[in-house]
C-alpha cells in the first residue's frame, strides 16, 4: 500500500503553522449547527438540527480556528507561562472537538454512506492536523522551558499534572525527533488513520453482509417464537422475503447458538462469525491488519521503543510488557484447564444424548446451558422474564446509583433525538443541581456499530464551564412491536458496566479538559464499569428491578439462589475466550517492522500465536479474531491494551470485597468511592487514586475466587 500523501490543504495548514504564520479560518457559517455551542441546556447536541453536509465545514473550520490559536501561542513574543501557553492549549480547538465529538458518534450509532465517506476523507486529515500541533519546534520549546523550570512556577498539583502530562504528551508524538524523524512519523500517522478507518468500516460492512439466511422455519428450531419472528422481519429488510435472517454481531459467538438445536443452523452460523474479514472480497481485512501493525512496530521504533505495546505500556499501569505479559500467562494455563473440564462436561451430554459428534465451537453455548439447566435446575429463557429492559435500567441501574450517590433521574422528552429508539435523561446530584444528561441508546440496528460503550458529546470541565453529556450503547435485538424486551443476564450486566463508564464521566469534578472522566490509562479505565458490575446481583438492587414482566413477581429466592450460585459456571470459556484474544493483540503489537506477516500470512500467524500462548483449543475461539478485533484496529486506545479488562479486573474484585466489608450499598460508601476515585479522572496517577481509595494496593485473589480459577491446574 502506497503511504498517505497530507492533503494539499491540512500540508498548507502545517507549513504555515510552522513558519509561525497565523491562518485565517472559514468564514462563520451561521446555518451550521456544529460551529457554535449548542444552544440547548448544557450544550446538549441539536441532533435535530445536525445534517450531513455540516460536517465537512465545520471540520475544516474547527482546524482552521484552533490553528490560529495555536499558532498565536506558539508566536506569542511573551515569555512562556503556564496561563499563555498550557491554559490556552487546553482551551484552543472548541468547535473541532465539539464537531469532533459529535460525528465520531453518531457515525458509530446511525452511519449511512454518506458518514462513511466523511470519515474516511477526514482520519487522515485530522490526524495532520493533530501532528501539525505536537510536532510544532516553536510550541514545544515554550513547553520545555515550562517544564524544565516547574519547580519555580508554583503550580497547584493538577496544574503541575497538567504540564507534565503536556510535556509528555508532545514527546511521545514525536516532538523530540529530527524534522526527517517528524516528517516520516506525521506520513505514518496519516496512513494509520486512513487504515483504521477502512477496518472500522469493513467490519460494519461485513457484519452486515455476512447476516445468515435461514431457508425455513424449522432450521431455527429452539428459537422463541418472537426471535423467529424478529429473523422474519429482518431478512424482509434486507430483500428476503419468505426466508429468516440471523444477524451478526461483532463478536466470535452469537446470541442465537445458546438455542438453536439444528447443528447445521449452528455450525454455519459459527463459520459466517468466525470468518468474517478474511474470505476474500471488498471487505478483507487481512492487508489492512498486517499494515496496521506494520506501521504500529514501525511508529514505536522510530519514538525508541522495542515496538508498539512497550510504547503503550509506558503509559499504562502496568508499566510494561513483561508486567502484562506475565498477567496472562500466569492465567492462560488454568483457564484451559477449566475450559477443557467444562468441555468434557459438555461432551458427556452429547454423548448421553447420542449426538455422535465432538464438540466444536457451534455447540458450546446449547450444550454449556444444558448442562447449566442439569446442574442449576434452571436456564436462561427462566430468568429472561424477570429482566425486562426499562425495568433493569430505571429500577436496577439507576436505582444503584441513586442509594450510592443519591442521584436521581429525569427523563428528558422535550430534547431532540438522533434515532427514536434512544432515551434521554437529566440527572441530579442530591442536593437538586444539575449533573449531567445521558442519552441511552438500546438497540441494534444495521447503521449501529457492535458490541456496548460509552462515549461523551461534552466534557466535565471547570475551566470551561462544562457539565457532562454522555451516551451508553447496547446492541440488544429489538422484539417485535408490542413485545417487551426482555435481557439475558449478561446482557443486564452489560448495561450495569457502561453505566459505570458513565458514572466516570459525569461524576468527573476536575479543572482540565484532559484530565476529565474517562481520559485515564486504559487499564484504569475499565475499573470503574467493572466495578458496578457488582450491583447487578447485589440483593437490595435485584430484587428492586428483577420482576417477573406480566405479574410484576419478584425473581424467586429459589431461582435467585441457582442463579446466583452459578455465577462461576463456565468461566472456564469465558476467561480463555478473553485471554485469547487478549494474547493476539499483545502478539500483533510486539512484533518489529520486518517481523510482520503479509496479507496471506494473518491468519496463519494468528493460529500460530494461540499455539504458541497455549490457548489454541478450537471449542473456546478467541472472543475477536484478528480481521474483526474492533478494539484494537479501529483506533489506537486499545492498541496493546486488551488486557486491561483483566488487570481492571484485579481492582474491581478487590473493591467489590471493600464494599462488602464496609458495609455494601451506602450513601457513605458510595460518595467515597466518588470523592477519591469517578472525581478525580486523570487528574492523579491512576494507582495513587485506588489506594486512596482502598487503603491498601489491590490483591489477587478475589479475582481468581470469582472466576473459579486454580492457578496450580494442569
């Protein structure tokens, strides 16, 4: 692949800024929304306002804009101080980030061709841009002489943080090489993003191409009457009339392979997953991976790191490779080892069955739950009609954080919307101010990207006078009208974690923009979401919103108790299936440049590495294979960093033991949890801030205990 040649405009633009020549912006263009703070309460988005063709101009013009300020810092004839030179980079570039914020969402949420072909024009464009900054020798001199003299400035210590992050923010983007160094990285970076993009949109592509149709009804049997139903609609949508259409979502397993009983049904269900970007066609995407870590190695060589994962490391708390390297090897060999007695579980059912097959990947999660319903007496389609959706979040989700926090939640009917599934919601801290708005977003839908998150449209700010909007996502199957929507309990789970992500941002109560809610290590980022987690099956809280969905019963305490426990039950799957994936990425990103495999070679080198890790055990696939791992090739966050739901995991199961310790689900316990730790965003180190919370540094064994895990098994 040819490298990115900087479009003519944004190379113009990085010229001028380095010549320390102001650049005029796009003249106002009043009719776009995205150019100015919306004017809704707490500058809640105008979604009804927002249309395609804003984006490109409001783009250039937030460029534009925050270059002039840029360049007015770097050129200020003034001696460098921390208000004219930090301070005014923390509140330079308003309407890019504002634009920014707001199109990386929605094209996450309801993209649409016209989306896709922004985003692919913009990435490397905006990441020129973000390089025309970092890689300014007149602003960065003006940031070194802060910070070689800190010690006199008298800074308050997140004022101190602030510089220092700054200092080391700009170095790592290459401040510190040679212009050849500066010019080849700003080349590489434009690329990336051009390839990142491309991956992220192949996937979309893919997931929705790839969707299996089903000839017949009886080839889905197992399935719900509703599910069916749901299949029916969705193959008409998509030009299949008479025929069932089973989706797929951005994961190895699907949803549908825990009922269906028709093993051809599974099996090609399970093969249309897990080939997903690597059977040739528009969307492989083979090349663009093994291009991806190309560059990634070479990025890492050129800042001087041994390659991509030492550089993300550094940044991290784990602080290095070998830290996380050790983390998952020292858990890869029990995980096997209890995902292979769980398999031999599964085996001796199909056996007893005389299904006269060995069990594959297709089977698991069918026969996993047979031997669930054996074990526990009661299985998934039980406990589903206890958790409807609107009961779970309003009575469960919110309902935690109200006996936690004293929150409380209003929902808002009278803000515009970006899709009419979506509910928004203003949310109050105790004493009645305003907090900050949550839009939730359920559903799936073709224009929806997989999997669950959390993003933000604003950031908590107290230099910019800002509260914090946020949105929460899942991907749950919209039932047929009039049904109710009823969660299993992982998806209830689910919707607890990205709660706690946004939880993160809008209890944020920090002075810089940097520093606020979830812009912290990326293995910190997931403690606070797996951490409220917990309150999903803590008693006060199940029992408020687990209710049976016609009568209103509450979840059985017999049924509650099987449910409960077998919270440990496959955990033999699922922790390999993680670990699996979570040595992929560390393998892509600790490679050298001329150490990357081609195109042809990915998929062999992915088989290779599971060997290699001693996870290579064909019924538990990695829970993302290469070609569609989302998290770690559609932007640069997770690079290196899957493994941070599992070291967040150590501090999540060690807070859950604090909490029930200190007395469980209290007003006390929960405003220090907030003061020391959803307060402080970045604003500290993220291990100072977990102490500061526990006391204590995190142990290890409440984690193992959780997952079930012997770290002596063979």
């Amino acid at each position: 692949m040819k490298p990115f040649v900087i479009p003519a405009l944004v190379a113009t633009l990085v010229l001028a800024l380095a010549a320390g020549a102001a650049t005029t912006p796009t003249p106002p263009m009043t009719a776009n929304p995205l150019l100015l703070p919306s004017s809704l309460p707490h500058q809640f988005p105008h979604f009804d306002l927002i249309k395609d063709e804003h984006y490109v101009p409001a783009f250039e013009q937030g460029m534009a804009e925050q270059l002039q300020e840029v360049a007015a810092i770097a050129g200020n004839p003034a001696p460098a101080t921390f208000d004219n030179t930090i301070v005014a980079l923390e509140k330079s570039g308003q309407t890019l980030n504002r634009v920014a914020a707001i199109f990386d969402n929605l094209s996450g949420t309801i993209s649409n061709d016209t989306m896709l072909k922004i985003e692919t024009e913009m990435a490397p464009r905006l990441s020129a841009h973000r390089d025309s900054i970092k890689l300014n020798p007149a602003l960065f001199t003006r940031i070194r002489a802060l910070f070689d003299t800190q010690a006199r400035l008298g800074l308050d210590a997140e004022s101190a943080r602030l510089l220092d992050r700054y200092y080391k923010d700009f170095a790592r983007a290459g401040a510190l090489l040679p212009d050849s160094g500066k010019t080849r990285l700003t080349n590489l970076n434009a690329e990336l993003a051009s390839l990142l993009t491309a991956f992220t949109q192949n996937v979309l592509k893919e997931k929705n191409a790839d969707a299996v149709v089903i000839g017949t009804r009886e080839e889905l049997a197992g399935l719900s009457e509703s599910e069916i139903q749901t299949a029916a609609a969705a193959a008409t949508a998509a030009g299949h009339d008479g025929k069932y259409l089973l989706t797929i979502l951005n994961t190895t397993g699907q949803p549908p392979l825990s009922s269906l009983t028709n093993r051809a049904t599974r099996e090609k269900l399970m093969q249309a997953g897990l080939a997903r970007g690597s059977h040739g066609g528009a969307y492989d995407n083979r090349a663009i991976v093994a291009r991806i870590a190309t560059i990634r190695a070479e990025i890492a060589t050129l800042l001087g790191y041994e390659n991509y994962a030492a550089y993300q490391a550094a940044e991290q708390t784990a602080r290095s490779v070998g830290a996380v390297n050790k983390l998952l090897a020292d858990l890869a060999r029990p995980a096997v080892a209890n995902a292979r007695r769980e398999a031999a579980d599964i085996q001796a059912v199909i056996d007893a069955e005389k299904g006269g097959f060995t069990v594959s990947a297709a089977d698991w999660d069918l026969y996993a739950e047979k031997v669930r319903v054996a074990r526990y007496a009661f299985d998934e389609s039980q406990i589903r009609q206890y958790f409807e959706m609107n009961r779970v979040i309003q009575d469960g989700v919110f309902f935690a954080a109200t006996k936690l926090f004293g929150l409380t939640f209003q929902e808002r009917t009278d803000l515009p919307k970006y899709h009419p599934d979506t509910q928004i919601f203003e949310i109050f801290n105790a004493d009645g101010s305003h907090l900050a708005f949550i839009v939730m977003d359920m559903y799936a839908r073709p224009s929806k990207r997989g999997g669950a998150w959390m993003n933000e449209y604003v950031a908590q700010s107290g230099l910019l006078g800002q509260t914090a909007v946020v949105g929460n996502h899942l991907n749950v199957p919209k039932p047929p009208a009039g049904e109710p929507t009823l969660l299993t309990f992982d998806e209830v789970t689910t919707a607890f974690h990205e709660f706690g992500h946004a939880l993160h941002g809008m209890c944020s109560d920090v002075k810089y923009p940097r520093f606020a809610g979830t812009n912290v290590p990326r293995d910190f980022v997931e403690f606070p979401s797996q951490a409220n987690e917990m309150w999903a099956a803590w008693p006060e809280v199940l029992a408020n919103y687990a209710r049976h969905y016609q009568t209103g019963e509450p979840l059985p305490a017999e049924l509650l108790a099987k449910v409960m426990s077998a919270r440990k039950f496959n955990q033999g799957y699922a922790t390999t299936e993680y670990l699996a994936a979570s040595l992929l990425d560390q393998a892509w990103h600790q490679l050298k440049a001329g150490e990357v495999p081609s195109a042809d070679g990915v998929l062999a080198f992915e088989a290779a590495a599971l060997k290699k890790a001693g996870v290579d055990f064909a019924p538990v696939p990695p829970r993302y294979r290469s070609t569609y791992f989302s998290h770690i090739f559609t932007g640069n966050d997770y690079a290196a960093g899957y493994y941070s739901y599992l070291w967040s995991e150590v501090l999540d199961a060690d807070t859950v033991e604090w909490f029930k310790q200190n007395g469980g689900l209290t007003r006390k316990n929960g405003d220090h949890y907030r003061a020391t730790v959803l307060s402080r965003g970045s604003s500290g180190e993220a291990m100072d801030l977990y102490r500061s919370f526990r006391g204590a540094d995190p142990e290890i064994k409440p984690l193992l205990e959780r997952r079930g895990l012997d770290t002596g098994a063979e």
